[in-house]
C-alpha cells in the first residue's frame, strides 16, 4: 500500500512538458522538438524548441523567444531547422530558420494569412508551406491588401452556399482555400503553386501528411477533392504536379477509393499513399497501398493485417521498408512494413507512439502511456531504445499512482471485450469502493494505453474512485469488424459492454454498488444519455459535450455522416433515428447528471448540452451546468480545465462520497 499522501492533481498535468513533433538530423544523431509548456497564472501555453543528443545527455533550448515555435523541420543538408513561429505580434505564424548549434533564428516569409505544414526541399534551399488565400488574389500585395480588409471588416457574418461550412471550432466562410506555395528561403521569394488552377488541399486540417516532394525535386504529390462542392468524407485523389512543365496529372484517375498521405520513395522510384474504400463503409480502415511511378500500376499491402495506418508514411534510407502509426488492441506501436512481407514488424512499441521521425538508421518517437506523460525516445539497430528527455521527471517525482489493469470481459453476446482497471494509489481490496466509467467518444475510438490530459484516469482515480475504460462495440484497434460492428444501431452493443464492465466489477467484492458512476465526453457523452434513459443503477452522470439528439444534430459540421453511420436521413425513417437516440427516452432519464459543454463547439453543438440540461430540468431531475463561452469541443485553458475539474470532483461526491483524502 502506498504511503505518500500526495495524489495526482489538475494542476499537475499543467505543469507537465508535452514535446511533440521530433525531427532527426540527417546523420541521426540529434533530435528537435517542440515543447509546450503552460502557466495557470497567464492562463496560456508557450512553446520552444528543444536538441536532444539521440546518444543521450541533457537537452538544451534551441529557441526562447517565441509563442508558438512548432512544427521543426531539419534540413537535408544538415545546417539548418526550419520552423513555424508567431512572434512580433505576428497575427499569423511565419517561416523561420535557425542553425542546430544556436544562435538568432532569421525570419524568412511574411505571408499575411500565414504559413503552416512546412518541408524542405532536397536541395535545402527551398521550402514548401500551405496557406489559407484567397484563390483570385494574386501576389502578395492582393492578398495581403484581402487579408487586411477582411480584418478589419465591421460585418462579420457568415454568408455560404457550400455543403462544408463549419469544422471544430472555426467557419469556412471567407472564401479562403489551403493551398501549397514554396519559398526561396535566401531570396524570400514565394511561390503560389496552385495559381491560375482550381486545385486547393482539403479544408479539413490540411497539413504536409497531405502533400510530398520528390527526391529530385521536379515534382510534388498532393491531396485533391475534384469535387466542385468539397466535403471530408469525398474521396480524395492524388494528383502530380510537374515544377518545370507545371502540368499537373491526376495519379489515381478511376480509382473508387478514398486516398491520402503521399510519401515518395527516397530511390523516386515508388509513390506509398494511404487508401480506404469508404464506399465500402463510412469508417473502413485505412491501407497502405504503393504506386509504380514508371507504370502507374496502384498495388494494395496484403489485406492479411486487420488495422488502420495513420499518417504519416515513412521510407527507410534504402527505400526497402515504410514505418508509421497504426493502433492495436488499445495501445499505438510505430510499425515497419518490408516491401514483399505480408505484416508489419514493431518498431517501437507503445503505449501511445504520436508523432515520430526517421533518419539514418535511428527512429526517434513520442511516446506515453496511462502511467508516464509525454516523454521523447530514440531507437537503433546498435543501441536499442533510450530515453532521451527529462522533460517531467521532476513533476512527477514523489506522486504515487496506482495499479493499471488490462482485463477481458464478456460483453454483447458474450463477445469478448477489453476494459482498463485504474486503482487509487492507496487501493486496498478489503475495503468498498465507488466505481466510475470513464467512457470515450468517436463511437470509432479508443480508451488507448495514454496519458490524457482533459481525462486524465490517474487524477480520477486519485480522488478515490475505482476507474474503469471500456473498448466497447465499435472502437478502434480490435479488427475492421469490431469497428463496423454498430453500424446504423448505435447505443445498444456499447450500452451491454459497459454494463458488463460494471457487472465483472460487482463480482469482485470490492465495488460499492451503491456507488456507481458513469462520465463521458462527446459520443461518451452520448453513451451516458443513453444509458440514463435506460437504467437507473447508476447514482450519478457527466455529459460533456455529449449528443443528445440526432435530430437536432443536424446543426453539427458532420451532418453528411449522419445517414451513413445511422442508417437514414431523419425525415426518411424517423423511427430507426428515434431506436438510437437518448431525447427519444427523456421521459425515463431520472438520473442526476452534470452537464458540461462549450459555445465554440461546432461538432457537438452547445445547444445539444442545453436541451439535455434543460430536459432534465423540466423533469425535475437534479442538474448542473458548466458552460464555456471560450472554448470548443475540448477544453484547452488552464484555469477552465482546473474548474472542469473542480465540478466533475464535486459533482461525483455529491452523490457518491469516495473515502479517504481527495487530492486537489
């Protein structure tokens, strides 16, 4: 039993260092992130960037001076790192370029609507970015004339007539399109690559996964809807664009499937790309498939390995393998696919792998797990793994965590299901404990072996709760048919899985089932909707950003989804919509429930939360409300973070006490 009185605290995950997005030396030998760091004072994050030897050794700050110093790109040559910043009251981020040993960084673009999803070109003196214009401005006086007028325009409203309006937290509205542009980073003479052409990237989250250069340089591979109305769930094409002729050429023309993530062998001679038959299904997994640039031939990876590849795609220097992300049974490995082999290899095993880079003969990655935050390593052939960071370590010195268990339960039919177990740090079998689900969103997600920071299950479980995730029907990493499995029946596999996760709980002799509790966050938040209007066992819920209405939802920026995964418009079978939707059994909600949600939410609009709270309110069911008028579908300040948690600690010892001291 653990004897240190300090637990796990809200206001510790702010004080955690999260690096992100390494880039290697050429020679593999160093290492450079990007850390952020937040201060609850400011209420804000700032980030630098960090070198890391990859033979270990203390890491030293490379930037200090920016707010956002992101997205580290090494050059080919070696001399030099190239990055994205917002410094001198900059309204965007700009290009900027620094050398490995130190020194001042040199600003290179001064792009008015700014510079994102940035690579090198092989020959280290240009670079490639994407910015959002205007397609009829032209030069950067025209666009930094729009730019300024739309600033300071005094209407500010919102006038389309495209399918794809809203994404997240923010419109498309203004006209703007993603599109790629290269700069000459000695001259600072840029290039509009799509000008005079109706090509533009997806407007969803558009990033460099979306486009690559060929080794040579002549050509550039990007993502396209040729679509005239775009939407995310297109099928996107790939299409090749010749720098010296500037012709472009479509690359999958009459291919039925939806395609992503170029990445050009370093020999020129294979094109990988991430492809999923959507036609198919709305969430089919997504594989890697390899071009012939010589005979244009699309050849899939063997579909003997059942998950989904995530971008991005990564050749090994001899042009013999591809590394990349994919999930597997609750946890994500960075894998390696031999050309020829019928299965991937692990090349660093999670956890969760996030972001990784290649380089040489070494792999560097970030990693965590539900114990351990965010923390950087390195891998090769002569050394093996190492850590390389000690970002956290002094954070989490003296904070005892409890046990995490991985269980198998039976759940929907008896179907096999897995379910994480987190323990309060001074967990003592003999005595009784509150039992609370920790449920995930997607539907097509996972509770994966992470360190989360908004749902962090150590800092539940700190407060003395017995936590439990369980990767119900339709989440992601057990096979292509678990995900599909709640296709168009929505509720009733995922409702049967958590309550045999309770049920498995109860049978331990050590879970109070006086004191059962259930939260979630988006589809979470539906999934606990769903269950008050379906059983009375449980004490206490939170709703954060939760569905409550399919009807209603209609609002959200995914309506296209809907029929898909629902299996009909509204209007067209209103009963089938009705079977899977939690405002269909308000008249049986009967249990208290704290009700969370944010206005800049355009996934799950804020009016979902209002009429769940307001529904329970009419019914005279106890309930609260916390409203974020600042925030999205994701709570990202400090100082509301420290509230969401101070309400959802509160709210669950209001109606189901946890013994022992509570941390803060």
């Amino acid at each position: 039993m653990a004897t240190k009185t300090r637990r796990l605290g809200a206001d510790d995950l702010w004080r955690l260092a999260r690096p992100a997005q390494p880039t290697l030396s050429p020679d593999g030998a160093q290492v450079c992130v990007s850390v952020t760091t937040y201060d609850m004072e400011e209420n804000k994050g700032r980030s630098k960037l960090w070198l890391l030897s990859t033979f270990g050794g203390a890491p030293r700050p490379l930037t200090e001076a920016g707010e956002k110093d992101g997205e580290p790109r090494w050059s080919p040559d070696g001399t030099r790192i190239a990055f994205v910043a917002k410094r001198d009251k900059d309204d965007e981020p700009q290009l900027w370029l620094i050398a490995p040993d130190g020194g001042e960084a040199r600003r290179v673009t001064r792009m008015p609507t700014g510079v994102s999803g940035i690579k090198w070109f092989p020959d280290s003196r240009r670079v490639a970015f994407i910015s959002w214009v205007w397609p009829d401005a032209v030069g950067y006086k025209a666009h930094e004339a729009r730019y300024k007028e739309h600033k300071e325009s005094k209407v500010k409203a919102h006038v389309v007539e495209h399918d794809a309006y809203r994404y997240w937290d923010h419109w498309l509205s203004d006209g703007r399109v993603p599109r790629l542009f290269v700069v000459d980073v000695e001259t600072q003479r840029i290039t509009d690559l799509f000008s005079g052409t109706p090509y533009e990237l997806p407007c969803a989250d558009p990033s460099a996964h979306q486009y690559d250069i060929a080794p040579d340089g002549r050509e550039i591979a990007f993502v396209f809807d040729p679509a005239p109305d775009k939407r995310p769930d297109h099928e996107h094409h790939l299409v090749a664009l010749d720098l010296r002729a500037k012709k472009f050429r479509m690359l999958t023309k009459g291919s039925r499937l939806d395609h992503d993530g170029p990445s050009y062998s370093p020999d020129g001679k294979r094109l990988a790309l991430l492809t999923r038959n959507i036609r198919r299904n709305p969430v089919a997994e997504a594989r890697i498939a390899i071009l012939d640039r010589r005979t244009g031939r699309l050849k899939a990876f063997p579909d003997a390995w059942d998950r989904s590849v995530h971008a991005p795609l990564a050749w090994t220097g001899d042009s013999s393998a591809l590394l990349f992300a994919a999930e597997d049974r609750a946890r994500t490995h960075a894998f390696r696919w031999r050309l020829g082999e019928r299965a991937p290899e692990v090349a660093a095993l999670g956890g969760t792998v996030t972001d990784f880079a290649v380089a040489g003969n070494a792999l560097a990655f970030v990693r965590n797990t539900m114990s351990t935050p965010p923390a950087v390593f390195c891998t090769t052939p002569e050394r093996g793994e190492l850590r390389i960071d000690r970002f956290n370590d002094d954070v989490m010195a003296g904070i005892p965590l409890g046990e995490v268990r991985e269980v198998e339960i039976r759940g929907w039919k008896g179907e096999k299901v897995q379910m994480w177990v987190i323990y309060p740090p001074d967990f003592d079998r003999k005595k009784k404990w509150p039992l609370l689900h920790n449920i995930h969103g997607g539907p097509h997600g996972i509770w994966g072996d992470n360190f989360h920071f908004r749902w962090n299950n150590h800092v539940f479980a700190a407060q003395g709760y017995v936590v439990v995730c369980v990767n119900y029907h339709g989440s992601t990493s057990f096979g292509q048919r678990f995900v599909e499995s709640i296709d168009r029946e929505w509720g009733k596999r995922e409702l049967a899985d958590v309550e045999a996760g309770t049920d498995h709980m109860l049978r331990t002799g050590y879970i109070d089932r006086q004191r059962l509790l259930a939260a979630g966050g988006s589809y979470g938040g539906y999934m606990v909707a769903w269950m008050n209007g379906h059983t009375d066992r449980y004490k206490a819920y939170v709703c954060h950003a939760g569905c409550f209405d399919w009807v209603a939802m209609f609002s959200d920026d995914a309506w296209f989804w809907h029929p898909k995964e629902l299996g009909a418009w509204y209007w067209e079978d209103p009963a089938k919509v009705d079977r899977q939707n939690p405002r269909a059994r308000a008249d049986r909600m009967k249990t208290p429930t704290l009700v969370m949600h944010g206005l800049l939410d355009y996934r799950v609009p804020d009016a979902q939360g209002l009429a769940y709270y307001n529904t329970l309110k009419a019914k005279g069911v106890p309930a609260r409300l916390v409203f974020f008028p600042d925030e999205n579908h994701w709570i990202l300040k400090p100082q509301n973070s420290r509230l969401w948690y101070r309400e959802f600690f509160a709210w669950l010892a209001r109606h189901a006490p946890a013994p022992g001291k509570r941390g803060r």
